[in-house]
C-alpha cells in the first residue's frame, strides 16, 4: 500500500508542475486516496482477518437466521417486518433522500389504513376484498416500476446515453442510470413491504372470522355455500378444479334474484367453496397455498389463468428472496463493525 501512496503521490506532484491535468474532483479523490495507503500500510494482514471474519459472520448469523425462522417464525417476521419498514427510513432521513421519505410516508399512511380496517373486530364482510385489491395495486406498481427500473439500466450498458467526459472533466452519472437505480429500488422495497404487510393482514382477518387457526381446529364450523374467507355466501356461478389443476367454466345452478350480476366462486379439491376474488387473493396475494378452513393443499396453477399471472408470481419469489439482504445484511454488516471498533481493527 505505501507504493501505491507514493505512485499517488507522484501522480499529483506531476499536476503541481502543470504536467498534466486534473480537475479539482480528481485531485480531492487521489488526495483521499493516498491518505488511506498511508494509514492502512502494513495492515494487509489485518484486513485478511477482516475479510475471513465477515465471511464467518455472514455464512453463521444465516444458520442463526434459519432456526430463527424454523421454530419462531411468527418473532421472526414480525421482527423483520419491522426492520424492512424503519431501516430504509431512517437511512434516507440520515441521508437527505427527501424524495424517497416523503413516498415511504405516504404508503405507510395509506397502509396504516387498510391494516385498521383489517384488524377491526367485528370484520366487515367487504374488508377481505379491499385488503387484497390494495395490495394487489401495490404489487402490480411495484413490478411495472421495477421493470422500467432495470430496462433503463439494460439501456445503459448497452452504452445508451452515455456521454463521453471531456479531457480533464469528471465522468457525470447518466440519467438513465440515477432514474433506473431509483426506479428499481423503489419497485423491490415497496413490494417486499407489501409482501409483508398483506401475510400480516390475510391471518388476522381469517382469524377475526373463525373459520382459521394458524394451529389447531377453527372456532367455527364453516357452512355449506359459506366462503371462509369473508363468512358471506357464495354465488351460484362456480367453478371447479379438475385434476390438471385447471378452472373448469362455471355452472350457474339458479339465476341471482333482481338481475344483480353473479360473483363467480370457485369449489376446491377439498370441497369448500370461496369466492374467486376471495381465494385467488388469499393464495397469490396472501401467500397461502391451503384451503383456509381445512388446509389442504391448494394447486396454485388453477389461479394462474394467463402469462401475467404467472410472471408476477415469479416476481413476489423474487421480492421473498431479497428480503434478507435488504433487512439482514445492514444489520449483519453493522455487529461486525461494532465488534472491529471494540477490538481496535480498522
């Protein structure tokens, strides 16, 4: 590192001499970086044990990470729930990014709503329906948003609005990559947010209307023509699964009285019957892949009726996966360095 200074060093002596030209950015930047080869020479050692430790941490607190979740996973989410809210937040107070607190307010204002009206007791019969729609608008916002977001970035590798800096002048930031950044970030924060919020939602409103328990047997026997979902009685337009895991067209038994339009409804494998709204929220929105008031399995194919479907699901697999470096590597990242300044390692 002591060369590396001195090369530096000799870089900024020459444009002293107005042998070459460097801008007063360029000189700040080569100015810092000579400063940390002097104070980190010799130290290369050290920073191998950094390095292995880091490596250590990672690999051990997601073992942690993974019991965590195994055997309490309800201090789990609730924990990382939290987290993925308050730490983006004050991230972006402590950087200035005013932008980007003032979106996070207002969902959390609209959001703070929508989890009232679902953990109200006794449940509103249409609340089951809003819950899933908002965060079904949240969800179809967070995946065009991130697409836009990583298609600005795809058109700047390929070298789209990119300029060239002139001799002497600091490469600028293309616009395509500071609105693609921000795009792609906003689009993976806000529908892991959401992802998390509605699991949150989806129990606590089966569990207000009794016919679900996380564990056990539900409080009240579910009627015949009864969706479990939002305890109101089915529509007569049903359809069924067959045993390819497809929707079957619906029959419609009797007319509905006074003309009203027909809510399709859907009968599973199980035999319970749920309105299609109701069930299709609660397995692609809601995450579950079970019938609310038995639990049996549910084949999600049958809810995946065209290639959006199917893309968007792929896409809340994605979101479930980058939780844990949104939430847990800062957190992670932060006890190691805690633990190097207690022990003197810089």
């Amino acid at each position: 590192m002591e060369q590396r200074a001195e090369s530096i060093e000799h870089i900024l002596h020459e444009a002293e001499e107005g042998k070459i030209h460097l801008s007063e950015g360029q000189i700040h930047n080569l100015e810092n970086q000579a400063k940390y080869f002097h104070e980190h020479a010799g130290h290369e050692s050290t920073h191998s044990k950094m390095a292995m430790i880091i490596i250590f941490a990672l690999v051990a607190f997601q073992f942690v990470l993974l019991w965590w979740k195994k055997h309490h996973y309800r201090s789990y989410q609730a924990t990382t729930t939290i987290g993925l809210w308050l730490i983006p937040f004050v991230f972006a107070l402590q950087s200035g990014m005013k932008q980007f607190a003032t979106v996070w307010f207002l969902f959390t204002l609209l959001n703070s709503w929508i989890i009232y009206k679902a953990t109200r007791k006794p449940l509103h019969h249409m609340t089951p329906k809003v819950v899933y729609k908002w965060y079904w608008v949240i969800y179809q916002i967070s995946y065009v948003t991130g697409i836009i977001g990583y298609g600005m970035m795809f058109l700047t590798f390929m070298g789209f609005g990119v300029t060239p800096p002139k001799e002497g002048e600091e490469p600028k930031t293309s616009f395509l990559v500071t609105w693609g950044l921000t795009f792609l970030t906003y689009g993976i924060y806000f529908g892991i947010l959401g992802r998390d919020f509605v699991e949150f939602c989806t129990e606590s409103m089966a569990s207000t209307l009794g016919y679900y328990t996380k564990d056990g047997f539900p409080r009240k026997h579910l009627r015949l023509g009864v969706c479990a979902i939002c305890g109101i009685h089915v529509s007569n337009a049903i359809s069924t699964i067959d045993a390819h895991g497809h929707l079957q067209t619906p029959v419609v038994l009797q007319p509905s009285p006074n003309g009203a339009p027909v809510e399709p409804s859907i009968k599973l494998n199980c035999g319970h019957e749920f309105h299609e709204e109701c069930i299709r929220g609660w397995c692609l929105i809601g995450k579950k892949d079970m019938c609310p008031y038995c639990k049996e399995k549910v084949d999600l194919r049958a809810f995946k009726t065209n290639p959006w479907d199917t893309t968007q699901q792929l896409y809340l697999n994605l979101l479930d996966a980058l939780r844990y470096m949104i939430v847990w590597q800062p957190v992670i990242m932060g006890l190691v360095q805690f633990g190097f300044y207690m022990t003197g390692m810089q």
